[in-house]
C-alpha cells in the first residue's frame, strides 16, 4: 500500500494509523481530501468504516481486533485505492 502512488508517508503509533493521501497532481492537505474520501466511500461500500480527516485516513481499531479483522482493513483500503487509479 505504502508504494502507491497517492500514498504518502504512513504514520503509525501503536494500532492508530494516518495514511495520507496525495491528488493526481501529487498534492496533499486540502486538494487532496476529496481523493481521501473517494477512498473511504468505497472502504465502506466493503463494510469497513475508516475516518477521512483532511486528507488523511485514520484507522483506529479496538484493541481487542483479532488478527482476521485486521486483514479485513488492509485489504479493503488497498483494493478501494483503485478507486484513485
């Protein structure tokens, strides 16, 4: 996930992770929080609820997620990055 091209750099603290996302033009912040939402709609068209702020999308998962839901999330928010191309 980390190698796409409207990924930038991930921060990550224990389970909470921020992915930012950048536009076709490359840009991040404000012009690209429409991108971060078109990700997030087809994240929950999977059934997984993430949080755009900006443009960065947030997972906060419980800390008690079991290793399969964890799956869950990484797979749906690479497969809805194609939304992005």
């Amino acid at each position: 996930m980390q190698k796409h091209p409207a990924v930038g750099p991930i921060r990550q603290r224990g389970l909470a992770v921020g992915i930012p996302i950048k536009n076709a033009k490359g840009q991040d912040g404000y012009e690209a929080r429409d991108d971060a939402m078109k990700v997030v709609n087809a994240c929950i068209e999977k059934r997984v609820l993430l949080r755009p702020l900006g443009n960065v999308i947030t997972i906060c998962p419980p800390l008690n997620i079991e290793h399969e839901g964890l799956e869950e999330i990484v797979h749906a928010l690479a497969d809805s990055l194609k939304v992005l191309g």
